[in-house]
C-alpha cells in the first residue's frame, strides 16, 4: 500500500478505490452536511453509491440524535434511505458499551440530553440525570446532601446543552461513591464549528470537567476509538480492505480509519484545510504520519464523475 501522501482522488484511480470497496463509512456533520443543509451534490453521491450496491454506514460522535433520528435527517435531506442499524451515533454506541460493561440492573447517571436516555432505554439500562438539573437547595453545599442512587454503576457524559455545576457535583459525588463506577464519556470534540468562523464548545469540554474533577481518565466511545469500527463490525461482515472511511476532521475519523486499517478519504467541506495535512506530512514525529489520509477530495460531490453518467 505504501505510505499515505493524501492523493486527490479523482479520474481512473477514483474509479478504482471506490470499485475495490464494498462498505463506505460517512462522518456526517462536514461530510453529508453542515448543520441543516446538505453538502451541494452529497445526496447525489450517496445515491449512486448506493445504486452499485455499496453499503453505506453512517458513524457520527454526535451524541444529540437517536438513530432513528439520523435516519429522519437522512431522508429529509434527500440521501438514500436507511435503516437505524447503519447508523452509529454516540449515543447509541455509549448505549452499547455500557449495556456490556455493566452488571443486570445497574444504572447510568447522564449528562446529556433525550437522545442518550432514548439509546440506553432501549438496551434497557436505566438512567438518570438528563434534563435540567433539580437542585435540592440553593447553595452548592446543599446539592452535596443529594440523595444517591445506589444502583449507579456509570457516569455518562455526552453533549449536554443543561451542563452545570451541580450536574458535575452529582457526577463527582457518583465516581467517589463507588472507585468502581465507571467514567465514560462519548466523544472528545473540543469545538462545533458553526457558519462564518463562529464555534461553541464541544463536549470534551465537558467530559474533561468530569475527569479534572474525578482525578480519572474516561474511557471515550467516539471516533477514533476504534470501538465505534468494532460496533460496525460486530453488525456488519466489514473487510476493513475493502472499507473506505471518510470523514472532515483528522484526529477523529481519518485516526480512526488507520488504525483500523480502512483506506481513509478527507473532504474539505468540514474543519480541515489541506495545509493541515501538508504540516502532518513535512513532520518528522511518526504518530503525525497516522493523521494523515489516502485521499482528499474538495467535497463529495466530486466523486460523481467516477460513479458513472
Ligand atoms: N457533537 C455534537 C453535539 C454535534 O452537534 C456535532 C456536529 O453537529 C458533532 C459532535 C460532530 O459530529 P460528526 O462526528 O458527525 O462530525
Ligand atoms: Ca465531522
């Protein structure tokens, strides 16, 4: 395979990449879309894929949708349809990790919004905390008295927009209760960019308010984990061969398609711009090597030629 040197993908050898893959992985946000409009030509694309039989999986570190949501947003959007089992969200994956790791009848406490208590109540853990938080008196040293749930075994910490220090206090107080209640949280983005430069805070933000409070590291469910590829895999017969991931961020999707030896593909409709790449590649330090993607393309779009017509 050689070393990776993000190569445009176009013309014959874009024929080829996409003739030699049978599952295509889509980040969403920056790939399929920015926010609520679809990228110019990317339901197009999609759509063609599709027609030559490609299977097409959805792997996103937002944890503010339900699969079924995804599956709504897709459609609304114009790109084909799909089923929830293509889509791995966040808050469905966290959902499975923990529906594993925890013993029958052991609870989560959650900071994050209804889409992660909708994931872990249909794996069947039971879950509390989402929402604002109901404080139990007006001053921080009151929320310290609030009762605790004994069946709390995890503290769950995905995109959370009611986050607030008692919320935190209540975490704490669950990760001290027990040394064996788990930390875990969905994803580590440290931004959400929005139109015109404009960004607000990711839910790393809040998962490393968690950790510097517990003096713990969480285990992270997202991207690029490879524990969201093992969740693809374990629903799917995927060759990682003969599997293309692609994605807008470097240190989330591109990481996590190397490491899992997928052929990784960047589009530039998201965060990246290509001297990014170009400052990776002029590194000596190795590990920079594994930001570094097979292939950029400006936007998805520009894989139409290849997919015929
Ligand atoms: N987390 C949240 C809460 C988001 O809203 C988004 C994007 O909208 C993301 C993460 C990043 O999502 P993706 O992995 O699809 O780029
Ligand atoms: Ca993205």
């Amino acid at each position: 395979a050689g070393p990776r040197l993000c190569r445009r993908l176009e013309g014959e050898a874009a024929r080829a990449v996409l003739a030699n893959a049978d599952t295509l992985l889509f980040d969403c946000d920056g790939v399929l879309w920015r926010g609520d409009t679809a990228i110019s030509g990317a339901p197009a694309a999609l759509g063609r894929l599709a027609a030559a039989g490609k299977r097409l999986c959805y792997v996103t570190n937002n944890s503010g949708r339900t699969r079924v949501a995804y599956t709504e947003k897709l459609r609304r959007l114009g790109f084909p349809p799909a089923e929830p089992r293509h889509i791995f969200g966040t808050a469905f994956c966290a959902a499975r990790y923990l529906r594993q790791a925890l013993p029958p009848g052991a609870a989560a406490y959650v900071l994050g919004g209804p889409a992660l208590a909708a994931e872990l109540e249909a794996v069947g853990i039971p879950h509390l905390g989402p929402g604002p938080a109901a404080l139990p008196g007006p001053a921080p040293a009151d929320w310290a008295k609030a009762p605790l749930d004994p069946a709390v075994r995890a503290v769950l910490v995905g995109f959370d927009e009611h986050f607030s220090y008692a919320k935190l206090c209540q975490a704490l107080r669950y990760l001290l209760q027990n040394p064996d209640c788990l930390l875990v949280g969905t994803n580590r983005d440290h931004r959400l960019p929005l139109e015109g430069g404009a960004a607000i805070p990711g839910t790393g933000c809040l998962v490393k308010a968690v950790e510097t409070a517990a003096q713990r590291e969480a285990f992270i469910v997202g991207k690029p984990n490879r524990f969201m590829f093992d969740c693809v895999a374990s629903e799917f017969q995927v060759d990682p061969a003969r599997t293309i991931m692609v994605g807008d961020r470097l240190d989330t999707d591109i990481l996590m398609g190397n490491s899992c030896g997928l052929t990784t593909l960047l589009t530039l409709t998201g965060v990246t711009a290509l001297d990014e790449v170009q400052a990776h590649l002029d590194s000596d330090c190795p590990a920079r090597h594994s930001l570094v993607p097979d292939y950029y393309v400006d936007s998805i779009a520009d894989l139409l030629p290849a997919l015929g017509e």
